[in-house]
C-alpha cells in the first residue's frame, strides 16, 4: 500500500471526522513512523480543517512528531522515582553504546533517545517507552539487550515478551479491587429499581433520557449517588452526584438532546498509576460505572481518554467492550429495557498532562490542542462539542458502579463523615512493596507506611508534584477530603535523599507540561526551571530563592489553570519544610552570580583542549 | 418597573462603573473610560484570557477581567500596588520570553508591549533573557513576518480565522516552545494567501507583522504612544498603524 491509500485507509475508517484527529494522526504515525508535512497537509484537505490548524495539534503533544526520529524512539520516564532507581546512568550507558547523544536522532536515522514525564510505572522502574509501548524494569542487561536488537532492526515483537509485561501489584484491595460483582450486576439492579416493566421506549434510536420522565429508574440511580457522598477521585473532589444531576437537567435550547459521558484516564500526575490498574484489573467495574452515569444522564456515548503511555492497554480493553457488547451491556437495549442505549469508545492522549484537566481533556477529544478553556461554561453544560458532558475520573466510575449495586447507605458507612469510600493509593519510592493499596478514608499516612515496607521516611509527597509535600511531623495526618485530599499518589523519600532535587524534578515537569496557553505559567515554569537549575549548580543565592517565591504567588494569582496554580507547590512546600537542602548549594547567602566569568570560559577551554590554571579566571575553593 | 431605567452599577477602584447585562468587566470598564491594561483582549474578537496583563481582585480573589462577566454590586481592585507589580512581571516575562530591540524596531511607539511597560514603570527586564532562535520571514512579497516579537496573543489568528475567513496563522508546540505558524506546506507566508488588506495584517500589538517597504514613515518620537501614554488613548479605533498598512 503507498503511504497516501495508508493515511487515505485511517480518514475513511474515522469518516474524515476532524473530531477524531488525535486518533487519525496516531494511526497514521503508527503506520507511517512520522507526520510529514505532505501527510498532514493530505489530512487537512480530507477533514476539511485549515492546515495550520492540523499542525498546530500535532505540534502540541509530545509523542506526535512532525520529523523524523528515528525508526526506534525510546523515551525514558524522567519521575523522581525513576531517577532513584538509576535511570540516568542507564540512558547514558544506552546513549554510548549506541553513539548517540539523548534528545539527538542517530545519523543513519535508526534510533533517537530522550526522556519523558512519568510514564506510570513508578513501582516497576525504571520505565520507558520504545515507539510508544511501556517497557518496566530496566537493567544493564537489558539495556545492552535493547541495544543490540535496535541495531539489528529486530521488530518490537521479537523482544522479549517479559520486557512489556506490566504488573498490577496489588498489595491492599477493599471493596473496589475485591468486589465480586459479575458484569451487568450493577446495571440489572438500576433497571429492577425502576417499575418492573419500564414505560417503552417509543423508538430505539431515542435517548434514554426522553424516556426520563415516564420510568423512575434514572432518578433513583442518582438519588443512590447522591446519598453515597461520592466524591470525584482525580483530584478536586466535586460531589459526584450533584455533577451527574447538574448534567442531567442542564437545559437544551437548540433541539440537539446528546449528553456525554467521559471517563479521564489520562493519569499524567507523576508518582500515580491506580488507573492503570483499575483499567487492568477491573475494566469491567469502570465501563459498567459509566454505562450507570449514561443510564442517569441520559447520554448514549461514553469516551475513555486513556493517556497515551497506557497505548498497551488498549486492545485489551476494546476486548472488554465488545464482549460487553456481546452480553447486552452495551449497545442498545442494555439489560433488556428498550430505550437503554450506551456505547463506549476509547480514545488515545498523546503525551500532554494538561489534557487530564477536564476542559483541556475535551478539546483535545475534540482533535484540538489540548489547551483548558475558559470557564464558565463548565463540561455539565458545555462539554464535549458543546453539549452537557459529565466527565469523571476512573476510580470514581468505579465506585459509582459499586453504589449503584450496593446502594449509597452501604457506600456512606465506609470511610469518614465527610469522606465516604475507600481510596486507592499508588505508592512508589523508598519502601518494600511498592504498588497498590486500597484503604478506606481517614487513613494515616503512619499507617501506610508501615504496610508496604518503608524505612527512615523522611518525606512523603502526596498526590504528585500538584499535591503536597509533607515531613515526619505530619504523619499523623488522614487521607480524606478534610485532611490531605489526593488523587492517589504517594512517593516516598528516605532520609538519604535529597529533597531540594526530587523539587527540582517537579519543576523540569511543570516546565515540560505547561500548555503555554497564559504568560504566568508558560513562562514562568520555565523560569522557576532555571531557578533551580541554577542553584543546583551553584549559582544561586538568597535572591535566587525570592524569585522563587515572587513567582510563586503570580502564579498562584493569575495562572489560567490548576496546572499554573499548582506548579510551584514542590518548591513551596521544599523550601519550608527543607531549607537546608536548599541552603547547602547556595553561593552565598546574600550575594547573586548571575553570570560567572569562569564558567562561561569553559567552551572555549573545551574547544583549545586546554584546562590548567592559567585558563582559569578564579582558583575554585 | 422605575428598577428598570436604573443603571446597574459595578465598583472599580471605588469608583461606580454602568454596565450592559452581559458585558464582561474589561467591555464595560473601557466604556466607561476605565483603563485596565491588556494584550490579547480587542475589543472586536472574542475575549481569549492568556496574556493575564488585565488580572484584576475582584472582591478580594483574583479574576482575569477580560473574559470575567460583571454582576451588579462587585468590588474590582486594578489600579493597587500589588497588582501593578504581578503585571510589571508578566511584561517582564514577555520581554525576556522573545528577542526585543526597540530602538531597531519598526513597532517602537506604536506598540502595545513597549507602551504597557513605560506606562507601568517597567525599569528593566529583570530576567534573565531567553534569547530563542526564531528566524524571519520575509518570502511575501509585501509582508514581513519577525516571530522574535511575536507575544502569542493569538489577535492575527483570530482576526484571520474570523474576519479575513483565511486561517493564514495558528499556534504549535507547547508550554515555552508555543510559536505561531502559518497555513502552507512549506511553513512560509509567501505560499499562503494573505494579503495587506487583510485584517490580521492590523491587529499585531507588537512589531511582528509588518508591511515591507514602508519603514518609519511616521518618525520615532512623533507615534502613538511617544507622547501620550496607553491608558490615556486605549481606544482601538484606527491609529497611525493602520493608517500606514493601509
Ligand atoms: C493540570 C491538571 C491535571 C489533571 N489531571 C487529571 C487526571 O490525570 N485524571 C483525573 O481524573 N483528573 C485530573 N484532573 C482533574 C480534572 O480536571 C477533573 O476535575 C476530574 O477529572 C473530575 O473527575 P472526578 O470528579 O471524578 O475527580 C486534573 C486537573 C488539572 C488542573
Ligand atoms: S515588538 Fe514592541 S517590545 Fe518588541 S521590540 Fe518591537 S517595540 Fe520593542
Ligand atoms: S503575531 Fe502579533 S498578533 Fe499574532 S500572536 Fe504574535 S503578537 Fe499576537
Ligand atoms: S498554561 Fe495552564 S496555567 Fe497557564
Ligand atoms: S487582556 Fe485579559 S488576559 Fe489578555
């Protein structure tokens, strides 16, 4: 086939849909190993966009490439728990065996090395990708391994399979990861709570929701939720049921009565990985969740927007879908009631954090940059193309389908007052048994601790770089909405690591992800960068940690979203709680090198091959 | 039913300021004659939100005031100390997040970022520069495109997509490496289809889309905001630039 009947093949199979751009321009890379120009010019013509607008997608997420890089990529997961398991001396050990420089495409065009944010796989590091599948567990050998099957072009399926096996590692389950629901159970029940024989449907390709009124079920799904005190799990903690009921009767003017239902697995907050394995280990309680939010709505399309990282997972789960399908639970007619219909499609991220915030999450859905919108209009009312979208986070569909099930009294009786449920944690760092840990809200972190083996904790960063930093003195304190909120990562750090570099981590992230949308944090994560980038070098100095928190409150006070609000918290939290990691690296403590002579001689030197006394300007001390 | 001719009424800086149901607190403030600085807002498109110059308190919390809708009764602080210095910050953020030599400028006091810093005090940079690599171009025969001023405010998309109906510019890349393209395989102006009558050719608040062959025919000293300062003449209304690409 040529390469325009390829890229032609995709636009035909996706309708030439300019909504399914991601996925157009992820098939055709896949197939094609790049976006030339030409190609995206070919797609532009077909979708009927502007071409700039085209480029301007693809030039927007890290793992499209509008040049060549080479026939192997491999991007190594730059997390701070990567970094602890070694992965810096590996990626130079690859670099030198391959003659290659990281971020550089090896001459003959055969392979390019870089790094990547986390790629969820933080208790199996360190982690990389290689053309956009998840490898775990590095080592020297393998490296060497790698290197040799990269230079003999073998194809990706004659590596070893163990390299691409991912573990779920779950140490602790409760009532998500042990529930022993079949798949329909929590659908059959919303249906028996309606009339036994529901009013019918007038016609199949009706929504659900214009049935609303004469059936019951619906309602009393909601009013489960809502007693439930369900709470959102991806990080803001909005009440689950008042979302699903503000979607439900948000007014439509214009005739068009579609309402969504997206689940956000996009999972970019570094240290997390729950998702990954609520996708692997219970798929069926996720999809069974969201088919219970269409039934409530009144939406008959669900979206999973699954990061990219986790591209592995998704034959595994349309498996799921279309025995889903197969068994009358998804579709039309779902559970035997006429008028019930629901479908879910998986759509694939492409190496944007930003687009796990729900608006950025929708326009990308949508085949734009993944860039936050104005609000309001929130997704409830004005969500995917425009129509009310409820958009919920994986564990929280999860919970949902439990509730639905068991109803929310059962659901409310576990946890604390204000946080009801169970919560599932990603632990990774220094500990024993790092993985998955399912706890019930109110928690101490004094008692996770000791369960999954860790020793001499002198930190724990809780719900990622976004979240908080919390030192020995805080241990006592609950996992639950009304202590330390979280999203499910934990990362924890002995007392031989050093905190000033797991904040300087963070802040290479922020600067990495920042979708460039507003001036305080496109270019103020790039500054906070340099500032810690230059303090680890030795430059800084009291000035140098000011700035840091000058930019810190612009950006708290005029970021245009939770990326900007949250992108100097690492730093916040480190420079209070750890000053003297800090301190250490300073120069002086009152005096700023803002450019030091010597230093900037080095190249020079570099280049005359010289490096004795007299090429230097001071004696270091 | 006498509620009815009652103007409603917001506050800005203690001062009450009339505003129109759906009015957004930067539309009604430049109504009634109030300054508040901005950059990517215009008073033509709708309101975008990124350059964050216009941030505001609006009864104590901050808002960006250009895409804010008002209510009646609300209490905006712009003109306090504290604000005037996160703007002055995020000039200087701009300023160092591209490459600007004013004195060789075709812009210099016509521009909205040059004036926006002299009006707010902005002594020096205070960054340290970010130097990018963004080379010109100048394949239109009429045209001159230099990126390296160019502050990411998206008017010329806009103006382009909205008003000229010809897509010519959009932005690629992401965070620190966000830049603005054109519409053509090749990357170069001189293969799209944009014009000098085109709106987007207008709307630049800086220095990067400029008309070629006619350089300084206004003097420096004697432009727009070389005597009177921006927010005594925010006004969009054609100004000398439009004039001299016309
Ligand atoms: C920068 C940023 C990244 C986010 N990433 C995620 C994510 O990866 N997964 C997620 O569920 N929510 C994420 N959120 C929160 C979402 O915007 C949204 O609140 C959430 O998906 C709602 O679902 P919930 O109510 O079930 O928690 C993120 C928010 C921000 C500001
Ligand atoms: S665009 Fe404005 S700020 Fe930039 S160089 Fe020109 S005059 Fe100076
Ligand atoms: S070229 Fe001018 S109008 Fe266009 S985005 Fe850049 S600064 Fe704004
Ligand atoms: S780019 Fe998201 S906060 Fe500015
Ligand atoms: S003018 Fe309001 S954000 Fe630019």
């Amino acid at each position: 086939m040529s390469e325009t009947d390829v890229i032609d093949a995709i636009l035909d199979r996706h309708r030439r849909d300019g909504t399914r751009l991601m996925q157009i321009l992820r098939e055709t890379q896949e197939q094609l190993g790049w976006l030339a120009p030409a190609t995206l010019t070919r797609i532009a013509v077909a979708i009927d966009w502007p071409r700039a607008k085209v480029e301007g997608t693809a030039g927007f997420y890290s793992f499209f490439h509008t040049r060549p890089l080479g026939r192997y990529r491999v991007l190594w997961s730059d997390n701070i728990t990567d970094r602890m398991l070694g992965n810096a001396d590996l990626t130079r050990m690859m670099c030198e065996k391959l003659w290659l420089e990281a971020g550089r495409v090896s001459e003959d065009g055969l392979v390019s090395v870089d790094t990547t944010s986390c790629t969820g796989m933080c208790d199996q590091g360190p982690a990389l990708l290689v053309n956009y599948r998840a490898v775990t567990r590095m080592t020297p050998q393998r490296v060497e391994q790698m290197v040799e099957l990269i230079r003999n072009e073998a194809p990706l399926a004659d590596w070893p399979a163990e390299w691409f096996a991912v573990a779920d590692n779950i140490r602790r389950g409760d009532i998500l990861l042990n529930n022993a629901m079949q798949p329909g159970d929590a659908l059959r029940a919303c249906v028996a709570r309606g009339p036994a024989a529901g009013k019918e449907a007038s016609s199949n390709d009706r929504s659900w929701r214009e049935t609303v009124v004469a059936n019951p079920g619906p309602a009393l799904a909601l009013e489960e939720i809502k007693l439930s005190n369900l709470r959102g799990r991806g990080g803001a903690g909005f009440t689950t049921g008042l979302k699903w009921e503000a979607c439900r009767s948000a007014s439509v003017a214009d005739g068009d009565s579609r309402r969504f239902i997206v689940c956000n697995a996009d999972e970019g907050e570094p240290g997390t990985f729950k998702d990954r394995v609520l996708l692997t280990a219970q798929p069926d309680l996720v999809f069974e969740g969201m088919t219970v939010a269409g039934y409530v709505v009144g939406a008959t399309q669900g979206y999973v927007y699954l990061r990219g990282e986790y591209r592995y997972l998704l034959d595994p789960l349309n498996a799921v879908l279309a025995r889903r399908r197969a068994q009358g639970l998804l579709g039309r007619g779902i559970a035997g009631q006429a008028g019930f219909s629901f479908d879910i499609e998986i759509h694939l991220g492409a190496g944007a954090y930003i687009c796990g915030e729900e608006s950025a999450l929708i326009e990308s859905l949508e085949g734009k940059r993944g860039v936050p919108r104005n609000r309001p209009p929130y997704p409830i009312t004005h969500g995917f193309l425009n129509r009310p979208t409820v958009v919920n986070n994986v564990e929280t569909f999860a919970a949902s389908a439990l509730i639905a099930l068991q109803g929310g009294e059962w659901f409310r009786g576990i946890g604390t007052s204000k946080s009801s449920g169970t919560k599932i944690l990603s632990i990774s760092g220094d500990c024993l048994h790092p993985g998955i840990y399912e706890y019930p809200f109110g928690v101490t972190i004094a008692q996770v601790l000791p369960a999954c083996g860790a020793r001499d904790v002198h930190a724990v960063q809780v719900s990622g770089p976004s979240g908080i930093c919390i030192d020995e003195t805080e241990f006592k304190r609950r996992i639950a909405f009304e202590d330390i909120p979280t999203a499910g990562a934990m990362m924890i750090f002995n007392d031989q690591r050093d905190m000033f570099e797991v904040a300087r981590n963070f802040a290479h992230f922020f600067a990495h992800e920042s979708c460039g949308f507003c001036t305080p944090c496109r270019v103020g994560t790039s500054l906070l960068k340099n500032c810690m980038d230059k303090i680890a070098d030795g430059h800084g100095s009291q000035h140098t940690m000011n700035e840091i928190f000058q930019i810190n409150r612009l950006l708290q006070m005029a970021s245009h979203c939770g990326l900007g609000h949250t992108a100097c918290n690492p730093m916040f939290d480190t420079l209070k709680k750890f000053r003297p990691a800090y301190e250490r690296r300073l120069k002086t403590l009152d005096f700023e090198a803002s450019f030091d002579l010597d230093s900037a001689l080095a190249q020079a030197r570099q280049m005359t091959g010289r490096d004795d006394a007299g090429s230097h300007l001071e004696t270091q001390s | 039913m006498s509620r009815m001719n009652e103007q409603q009424v917001f506050l800005i800086d203690g001062r009450d300021v009339p505003f129109a149901p759906g009015q957004t607190v930067m539309q009604a403030a430049l109504d009634a004659g109030v300054y508040i600085p901005h950059l990517c807002f215009h008073p033509q498109f709708k309101p975008h939100g990124s350059c964050k110059l216009c941030t505001v308190k609006v009864n104590g919390r901050p808002a960006t005031s250009c895409t804010l809708p008002v209510a009646a009764g609300m209490e905006i602080e712009s003109e306090t100390a504290e604000l005037k210095d996160k703007r002055r910050m995020l000039l200087q953020m701009l300023f160092v997040e591209g490459n600007h030599f004013c004195p060789s400028c075709e812009k210099s006091g016509n521009c909205k970022l040059q004036a926006l810093a002299y009006d707010l005090g902005m002594m020096s940079p205070h960054y340290d520069h970010f130097f990018p690599d963004r080379p010109v171009d100048a394949t239109h025969p009429e045209i001159l495109l230099d990126f390296n001023r160019c502050i990411l405010c998206e008017l010329c998309v806009r103006a382009s997509g909205e008003v000229d109906r010809k897509n010519v510019f959009a932005l690629s890349g992401r965070g620190i490496t966000k830049h603005l393209i054109v519409n053509s395989e090749s990357g170069r102006l001189g293969d799209t289809d944009m014009s000098t009558t085109d709106m987007a050719m207008s709307v630049c608040p800086v220095g990067v889309i400029l008309k070629k062959r006619v350089g300084f025919a206004v003097p420096v000293g004697q432009r727009k905001y070389d005597t009177i300062p921006i927010s005594e003449q925010f006004g969009d209304a054609p100004n000398a630039v439009l004039e001299q690409t016309r």
